[in-house]
C-alpha cells in the first residue's frame, strides 16, 4: 500500500493554520475515499493520496481567495 494508507484518519482530517475552509476526507464505500466540503460532496478517489492532494489544493486555493462577508 502506499504511504497515505497508514496515515491516520485524524491526521488527514486536520485544520490548516489561517483561514480557510475545513474539508473532511472519510471512506466511500469499500475501495474508494470522498472528500467533503461541509456536506457537500467534492469528489471521490481512488486513492487516498488522491483525496489528500486534491484537499490540500482546495486549501491552498480558499486561503488565497478573499474573505466572504
């Protein structure tokens, strides 16, 4: 398995420091990981180091946008 396999749910779920959004990586069904915005479904992967690639991209990218009112 690769190396995101072991890493803990907890550690892939943390809070980036700053502002931003928090996104929730959790199992979709029996081989699959899904990445969440809140509740809204963002995608689903294959690979876990997939979902946390994608997450930690969205990320990068709410903490670049400005701050909604």
């Amino acid at each position: 398995m690769g190396d995101g396999d072991n890493l803990m749910e907890s550690e892939l779920n943390k809070k980036p420091e700053g502002k931003g959004k928090t996104f929730l990586i959790q199992p979709y069904g029996t081989r699959y990981f899904s990445l969440y915005d809140g509740e809204d479904l963002v995608c689903v992967t294959v690979y876990k180091k997939g979902a946390m690639e994608v997450k930690r991209r969205l990320e990068i990218a709410s903490n670049l946008a400005p701050e909604e009112e």
